[in-house]
C-alpha cells in the first residue's frame, strides 16, 4: 500500500518540487499552501506523514504543528525551515514533530528522513499492538469444533472480507475477532473496538463517528470517533445487536460508503476499515421481531463464524483449566496450583452456562481461596462440589470470595499506583484498563483519589 505525504509550505515551487520527487518515490503526494488549509484537509484525509514549512502566511507551522499533534495525534510530523535555529527545532521537537530539515532540501537527507519517520511509526505501532496482544488471542482447546473455527479463521482472516462472529456470552467471540487481526493484512494497523451494548444511546454517535466542540452539551473539544481511529484497520463492533434501528440505519450507510460526518460537522471524512461484528443473539429472530435490519445483517455477514458453547466442547476444560492455573499463578505471585483428576472431573461435569469466562472466574476463585497447593474436591464449592451439611460454615461463600477477591484488588492496583508514581494514566495503561474505568474502580475499593495522583 503506497504511503501518502501531505507538503504543507506556501511557495509553489517548493510544492511542485517535492511533488515529483516524492511520486518517483512512490509515495502518494497532498499538498497546501497555508496552515489552515492544511487542518481543514485533515478533518477529511489521513496522510502517512506530514511535511510542514515553519514560516507560512496566518498560522504559522509552529501552531499548525500544535494543531495537528490535538487532531491527528499518530502522524508523525516533519518541520522544515530556511530560517533553521535550535530555538524552533527545540520548540518543534517538544510539540512532538519527528524531524527538522534546513532549507535548501537536500533531496537525499530527505528521503532518507521519510523512511525513518515511516520506521519510527511503524515501531510505535507494533509496540501498541504487542500490548494490545499481551491479553489472549490464541482460542484454547483441541476439540473438534474448536479445531474446525481455527480452520476457518486461516482461511478467512487474511482476506478483506468483514465477517459476523456470533455466539453466547462468555464463548470467546473477542478473542476470534484478535486472531482474525492479528493473521489479516492489516495487523499492523489499529484494532478497535466498541461495546455497543456498554454506549449510551445518545452517545454512540459519537463513539463511532466522533464529533465537534460544541457540537452538544459537554463536548468541550472535537473528538474522533472509532471509525476514524480505525482508518486501514480494524473495527470490532461487540455486541451490534444492542444498536437502536437509528443508529443500524448510519451504520448500514457508512459501512456502504466508507465515509462518514461527525456530529456537529459538515465536513465528509473517508475510511478505509475492516469491519468485524459480533453478537450473543439470533439475527434471524431479531429481524422478525423488528429490532435488526435485514440489509444491515447482509451486509456484515459475509463470513460468519459461529463460537460453540464450552458445554459442547468439554474435552477443551483440562487444557483451559491449565492454561488459568498458570495465568493466576502469574498474576498472583505465587507457585502454580495443580487440581486432581476427580476434581477436575466435577468441573468437566458441570454445563458452564457462562462459558470460558465463567470458567475463568471461577479458577481464579479456586486459586485464591484454596489454601494448599492442591485443589481438590473438597476445596470445589456447591453446587459443583459435594454437598455439605446444612449446618457447616460455607468456607467459600460468595461473599467471603468477593471480599477476599476486593482486598486483592485492592493491594494490586496500589502497588501498580506506586510502581507508577500514582500516575492515574500509566497505571490504567499499564493493567489493561480505561482510566475512567480505573477511576470508578478506586472509588468502588474505597482508595481515596489523593492530590498526589497525577492523570496525565
């Protein structure tokens, strides 16, 4: 895929200049000849690079530098000027710009300067992308339903093809819609993804499409939305039963058009994304009942992949259940607890309405409330477990756990906080989570917000 460069200076010559050098280079050449005219282009494309003069007529390129880091914060920026001194390159360097190039250009030194912004931006990428991959994104299991969806995730993900990824809640569907990017074309462009069921109905518009300061009551300065965020990448709309039949309606045509308008704007943004959508619920049945649209569902099904129910893959639990031994034991500091076959038996027994998750949650319960180092049958809880007499003390009462589950929590998040000097952002980053998320979750643990947490 050729890589475009937007020349941002005000003498013409210099334009064509660089114009022809750059498409005998291959790349894909946009330019303007003022600072405003090159923000007003950014709302609608989204170059590779950006070349930009310092001195320019009205907004001069130190505050179109500025502007640009707000609007499109990944695209890396080389400055140019003939007026070079080290107090602009060193204002231009804090600003986030990659480079600074004296004028006359030296063709050679620049090309040369393309290719290590491009090199640079595509090691940020994959650094984002390896933590984006620390969470699981291989399917467990060796079951013959689970080894035919891995066939068909080989076959289907290194097309372009948008595929609807259906099964119940806790099957795995987040993790088929990672494989899917991680083997496709674009694995090394942004995976995105929205709850659609987690969005606010008056908010969602905005999550996808972003919007412009002012545009509604707090919406204090523009936004991009997940569309934008997710140009030549992938879009993984979870959960896209729960979209009102408004929202279907935008969605159908943006998907159609690959290019949208923000809310409150009037300028039309084009998109290059993959789209992938899942959800617990049968379309089929949504559809007669009115609350999905047929053309909608056409359009997102073009490949569907169906996740089966844990309860109809239980030889896959062993492998499962070892695989969350090891996880917690990491997670937890300690040795790697082991299970016995009758124990796990119960286990393979039970039919796991919530699935892998269920699962999941259910070992690391086991991890953190049995004392020794092996779980037994006696250290499995009712109803898996055996019964126990009516007037035995439930050792492993849902409220113990979740207390004992709060105070773990509890002691995590502050030695990460101090790991991280109480940076609130660093933090979240740092365990996988959303700030706002990590907020709400200080204030649910009872961990006061001291004047010391920093958020930036």
């Amino acid at each position: 895929m050729s890589k475009s460069v937007l020349i941002v200076d005000d003498e013409d010559s210099i334009r064509k200049s660089l114009d022809g050098t750059l498409k005998d280079e291959g790349y894909i050449v946009l330019d303007a000849a003022t600072g405003e005219e090159a923000i007003s282009m950014l709302e609608e494309q989204i170059p590779d690079l950006i070349l930009l003069d310092v001195w320019l007529p009205g907004m001069d390129g130190i505050e179109v530098l500025s502007r640009i880091k707000k609007m499109r914060p990944s695209i890396p920026v080389v400055i140019m000027s003939g007026h070079g001194n080290i107090e602009t390159a060193v204002k231009a360097t804090k600003l986030g710009a990659f480079d600074f190039l004296e004028k006359p250009l030296s063709l050679d030194k620049l090309i040369i300067t393309l290719e290590n912004a491009f090199n640079f931006h595509r090691l940020q990428e994959e650094n984002r992308l390896l933590r984006q991959r620390m969470r699981p994104v291989e399917l467990t299991g060796g079951s013959p339903a689970i080894i035919e969806l891995k066939s068909q995730i080989e076959l289907a993900a290194p097309t372009h093809s948008w595929i609807l990824i259906m099964g119940e809640n806790g099957t795995g569907k987040e993790i088929v819609a990672r494989m899917i990017h991680r083997k496709s074309p674009r694995a090394d462009r942004p995976f995105v993804e929205l709850n659609c069921a987690a969005i606010p109905e008056e908010l969602i518009e905005s999550e996808l499409f972003g919007h412009e300061k002012g545009s509604f009551t707090g919406a204090v300065e523009s936004k991009r939305g997940k569309f934008d965020e997710s140009h030549r990448g992938i879009l993984f709309l979870d959960e896209i039963a729960d979209m009102s039949l408004k929202t279907q309606a935008k969605i159908l045509r943006i998907l159609q058009e690959q290019r949208f308008v923000r809310v409150g704007g009037n300028k039309v943004i084009h998109v290059d994304v993959r789209v992938l959508a899942a959800t617990n619920k049968d379309l089929e049945q949504e559809m007669l009942k009115g609350n999905f649209r047929q053309d909608l569902f056409f359009r997102l099904n073009v490949i569907p992949l169906v996740v089966p129910p844990l309860r109809e893959r239980v030889e896959d639990i062993p492998l499962l259940v070892e695989e969350f031994l090891k996880d917690f034991a990491g997670i937890l500091g300690g040795e790697i607890k082991e299970i016995t076959a009758p124990a796990l038996n119960l286990l393979m027994q039970h039919q796991w309405p919530g699935n892998v998750r269920e699962l999941k949650n259910f070992i690391e319960r086991l991890v953190i409330m049995t004392r020794g180092r092996v779980i037994d049958v006696d250290d499995i809880p009712s109803p898996l477990g055996p019964r126990k007499e009516a007037n035995h003390i439930d050792l492993f009462s849902y409220s113990m756990f979740r207390e004992a589950r709060s105070e773990f929590e509890k002691r995590f998040i502050l030695r990460k906080l101090a790991e991280h000097g109480n940076n609130i952002s660093q933090t979240a980053e740092a365990i996988g989570v959303e700030r706002s998320h990590l907020h709400r979750k200080l204030r649910s643990l009872g961990i006061e917000e001291k004047s010391s947490m920093r958020t930036g």
